[in-house]
C-alpha cells in the first residue's frame, strides 16, 4: 500500500457509469447538467482542462458534490477547486496522467 492509501495500480481511462448507483443516478445527471450551465470559460492544462464556474448557477457545495460522483465513474481524474479570494473566479480543474487531456478534450467536445 502506498501513503496515499491507493493501491498502486492504475485504472483504465474510461468511464465507469456504473459505479454510480441508480438510486444516485437522477442526482448525478441533475448536477452534470448544473456544472454544463455553470460553466462560463474553459482553458487548456497541460494535462488536462480547467473550467471557470459561475457560483451564482451552481453552489460551491454542489460542485464538490458533483466531484464526488465524478471520482466513482472516472477514479483516474485528479479534480482541484481553486477559489480566488474577495469573490473572485472559481476553477475546477480536472486533469491526471498521460492520455487524460485527450480524454478530457474528447469529453468536452474539443
């Protein structure tokens, strides 16, 4: 085991939908879209992309929910929420190891 309590092996750079339960599923979709609503700019990483969301469409404490739900169906992203201070912009950060930002692109549509 490692410090950081992982296992050591790496998983697949796919999405596992079905790690997120179909009791959960209606909340996750309703989050997704929020986070597409949210999201007012986007900009390349490199390895991976960031996204500015508008915390007047989706609530710091939704976006951490979301990532939540992330974290099952793609355990291979690394997620980071940057909050800039006196109401500044908020980054979500998604991005991981080699092949990641061409997942991620493929993802968003890019």
């Amino acid at each position: 085991m490692t410090i950081d309590g992982c296992c050591g092996s790496e998983s697949p750079i796919a999405c596992e939908l079905g790690a997120i339960s179909a009791a959960d599923r209606p909340r996750y979709d309703e989050l997704r879209k929020m986070l597409a609503a949210s999201a007012i700019g986007k900009r390349e990483l490199s390895d991976g992309v960031a996204v500015r969301i508008s915390t007047e469409r989706m609530a710091l404490a939704q976006l951490a929910e979301w990532i939540s739900f992330e974290r099952k169906c793609c355990p291979f992203l690394d997620f980071r929420i940057d909050v800039a201070p006196e109401s500044g912009p908020v980054w979500v950060s998604l991005t991981g190891r080699a092949g990641v930002k061409e997942f991620l692109a493929h993802a968003f549509g890019k």
